[in-house]
C-alpha cells in the first residue's frame, strides 16, 4: 500500500522550490521551474527510468520496456504565491505509482500548465496533442516584456520544434492525472478520493473598453466617456447573466487599466471575464447575451467595446473504463462516492481528447486552491494514489 510517508519522502526535496512566505511561486521556464526540472529527474534516475524532454518542454521519465505506455502524471508548474500541492502532489504521487507498478508506465510531468506567466494554460498538453497556436503562443510577453519564444530559448527549449511535439503522442496508450480536489465536494461527501467523470465547458473572453481621458474633477457626467465606469457595469451585468444557476460560474479575472492617474478619468480598459458550466450551450448563450450588453453599454455611455473570445473548451467526459476502474479502486479503500464534474481545466481533459484519460481527486479540507490555504492530508493522497496504482495496473494488462 502507498503510504502518507512515501509521498512525503517524494515532496520533501519538490516542496521548498519557489516557496516563499505568501506561497509558492514556480512560473513556467524561470530558475524556480528548471530547479524543479532536476528534481524531476533524480526521482527518475532513482526509479530506474529514463528522463527526457520533448520539443514542447514536457517532461517524462520512460520505462526500459518498449512503447506505448499508460502514462501518469500532472505539473510542476504554479500560480503566483499558489499552494505547494497543485500539479505537484500528482507528479510525485506518479512517481511513486510507476515504482510499485508491475506494468511498465511512463511519469509525465507537463509544461506551463497553470500558464501563469505569458497566459498559456496547457501549453505543454496542447502542444501534445496539436491543438496549440504556435505563433500565437510564442509572441506573448510576459510582465518584464520577455516573449515566450525568448523564455523558451532560455530554458533550453528550441521555440522551431514545437509543432513536432504531436508525434510524442504516439508514445502513449492512455493517461490518469491526481490533483487536489479544488472544490469542498469530496469534503463534504466524507471521502479522501474520488473520480472526476467529465470537466466542464470553460469561456475565457477578453473585452477592450475605450473611451476617452479628461479630467476628474470638471467633466460634467453626462460629457463622460469613461470606460472603467463602462466595465464595471459589464462586470455586473456578465455575472446577472448566470442567472440561479449555482452550476454556472462567471468571473472577472484581470482588469487594467490606463492611464491610471488619480486625477483624470480612465480611457481605456482591458479586462478578462471567465465563464464556466458543466454544459456547452450553457456557455454560448451567455456569450451571445454578453455581446448584446456590450452594444447597450457603448450606445448608453459613449465607450467603444469589443468582445473577443480568447480561449474556449467545450469539455470533455472521460474516458468510461477508466473511470469505472478509479471507482472499483476507490470503494475497495474505503472511499466509494458519486463522480465529480470538475470546473478547472487539467492536462488530462486536453489528452482526452485525443486517447483514453482519467483523473483521480484528492480531498482538499477547505476547497481552497491556487493559494497557500489549500489543505490536503497525506494520508487521503496515498488513498488516491493507491487507487490510480490499482487501476492502471489492470488498464494495463
């Protein structure tokens, strides 16, 4: 049996990179994330697999035995100031899985998950499977005006080689992801792990407000065109547009704004809304709605306002057998429960949409996530990861 100690023994040397006093901070190709690298692979080195890197920056550690593999795995990556065990309590558990696993598995550590620094979630899974904008994605800027294609360099990764990535794909069979529950429903329904059968359908949408600069004090409302008056009443109206749906989540994300002096009316806003819900059209027809406020908006208050989609996931279920395997395990330990709908997005849902995957969820006391108020036992990881070790072996037979 996997065991609290055991996972404790694979954090111990992960845990204090990037931790600081207001959590951990490991971004995506910086010398946080290349110190995680080497982590990764002395625990590969110790486990008798090989470590690589593929043109997309993933990391794995393979088995002697000839491919394709079940792999498993998660990130190393994190927000800024996140919680320790995000993306790195999977990594490690898999690390241990593959260890006590009598089929050979690959571990899978994948790059720039969180896509905290140039806005790029699941860069490294989408590289995988083909469905990323390359252009697009190594022309973002980060805050210090570095690109990505530069970061990439700097961090050993050949920017030219990223659309070879999908040809790593055929390495794998199938994969299963561990990550912090980052809701209280397995805390509520009383259980230390559980199953996620689907994840829902994500919107991220990026709205330009442009109005016009003047001065605070003797523009008179009705000569105003203000455009952070504008987006808050966007904000307001985005979040009504969910109506009762406790399923149905809207948040304003990121707001900038310009020129940011204290005496003079904003001219201009960018601003980032997120929308999620367990159904597609859920989604769309609140997009649909968002556009018609905008153009009520601009008529009313003078403020040009464009709306435009920036990242989109209609969702994914995963894959049955799987998911019926992760929950014969999970009741066998003590920890039958009802599949979960997952409202983040994972690299596993990005794979799935390509081969079978799954993802085992771990207990997370206060629901808490992507901060250093997370709370995740041991002692229910070492349930999740027994599990997943239980089910890839027969997966894998």
């Amino acid at each position: 049996m996997i065991t609290a100690h055991d996972l404790a023994a694979r954090l111990k040397d992960l845990e204090p990179i990037g931790l600081g006093p207001s959590g951990t901070t490991r971004l995506a190709w910086t010398p946080e994330d290349a110190a995680a690298r080497r982590w990764f692979e002395r625990q590969a080195v110790a486990g008798g697999l090989r470590a690589e890197r593929d043109p997309a920056g993933n990391l794995w550690a393979v088995p002697g035995a000839p491919g394709p593999w079940w792999g498993v795995g998660s990130h190393l990556d994190s927000v800024r100031s996140g919680g320790r065990h995000d993306g790195a309590l999977g990594v490690a558990a898999a690390f241990e899985v593959a260890a006590r696993a009598g089929v050979p598995l690959a571990v899978i550590s994948f790059a720039d998950e969180e896509g905290a620094r140039f806005n790029t979630p699941t860069f490294g899974s989408r590289a995988l499977v083909g469905r990323l904008d390359v252009d697009d994605a190594l022309g973002r800027v980060d805050d210090d005006g570095v690109t990505m294609a530069d970061a990439l360099t700097a961090a050993g990764v050949d920017p030219a080689g990223l659309p070879a990535a999908p040809r790593r794909l055929a390495l794998l069979r199938g994969f299963v992801e561990l990550h912090i529950d980052q809701t209280r429903d397995l805390a509520r329904a009383g259980v230390p792990a559980g199953v996620v059968g689907a994840l829902a359908s994500r919107m991220r949408v990026e709205v330009e407000l442009t109005g016009r600069a003047d001065h605070a004090g003797t523009t008179r409302r009705n000569e105003r065109r203000d455009a952070l008056a504008a987006a808050a009443r966007l904000i307001v109206r985005a979040d009504e547009l969910a109506g009762g749906d406790p399923e149905f989540v809207v948040t304003a994300t990121r707001l900038l704004v310009e020129p940011g002096a204290l005496t003079t009316i904003p001219s201009h806003v960018a601003l980032w809304i997120d929308a999620r819900a367990p159904a597609p059209s859920t989604v769309e027809q609140w997009r649909a709605g968002l556009d018609r406020v905008a153009q009520e908006l601009a008529r009313a208050t003078g403020v040009a306002i464009e709306v435009r989609t920036s990242a989109q996931s209609a969702g994914v279920a995963f894959d049955p057998a799987i998911r019926s395997r992760l929950s014969a395990a999970c009741a066998d330990l003590g920890s039958a429960g009802a599949e979960l709908v997952c409202f983040a997005g994972h690299d596993a849902g990005v794979l799935a949409e390509r081969l079978p995957a799954g993802m085992a969820f771990v207990r997370n006391a206060t629901g808490v996530s992507h901060a250093p108020d997370e709370q995740v036992a041991l002692e229910d990881a070492a349930v999740a990861a027994e599990a997943m070790l239980r089910a890839l072996e027969e997966l894998a037979a």
